[in-house]
C-alpha cells in the first residue's frame, strides 16, 4: 500500500521537474504552456494518490475542480497567445518586451 503512494508520489516528482525546468528553459510561449500544464498534471496525481490512500480527504473532488480551472487557463493562454501572434507575428517570449508597463 504505501509502496504505490511512493510511486505516485515520485512519477508526481518527475512531472514536478520535466515542468520546472520546461518553464525555465524554453522561451516559446505554447512550450511554456505546456510545461505549466505538466505541472497542474502533477498536483493532480499527488491529490488522487493521496486520496485513496487518505479515508475522508476529498482528493479526487479537489483534483477535479483543479482539473476545471486547468481547462479555463489553457482556454485563456491559447487566446493570449492568438492575440500575441496577431500583433508580432511570432510567440517568442523575448520578443515581448513592448509589453512591459
């Protein structure tokens, strides 16, 4: 029972550090996007993980509403990222800087 939490729990890791470092590397805003998600992804499997395992936690609930938020973000960076390439022609981060307030 508790070797499958800590295999949940280190596959969650992993996902953790491919997303950490897919944000901190790339510079494409779709690749960055994606590297947020891989992490949303990671959460998600340390909720469910944890309850099963937890009698009474509400993981699978709390992974679901964490699931409903992750579709409306993807929906908000893909038009971000519709309007940035209508203006620049490119979704370079670096090309970016007009943006700065």
């Amino acid at each position: 029972m508790t070797s499958e939490l800590v295999d949940f729990t280190l596959v969650s890791v992993a996902l953790l550090g491919i997303g950490i470092y897919g944000l901190a590397v790339k510079r494409n805003f779709i690749r960055m996007l994606f590297a947020v998600e891989i992490i949303i992804n990671a959460a998600n499997l340390n909720l469910v993980a944890f309850g099963r395992f937890l009698p009474h936690s509400g993981g699978q609930t709390l992974a679901l509403f964490s699931i409903a938020i992750a579709a409306a973000e993807v929906a908000v960076g893909l038009s971000l990222i519709i309007v940035a390439y209508r203006m620049y022609q490119n979704v370079d981060i670096a090309d970016f800087r007009s943006l700065k307030g």
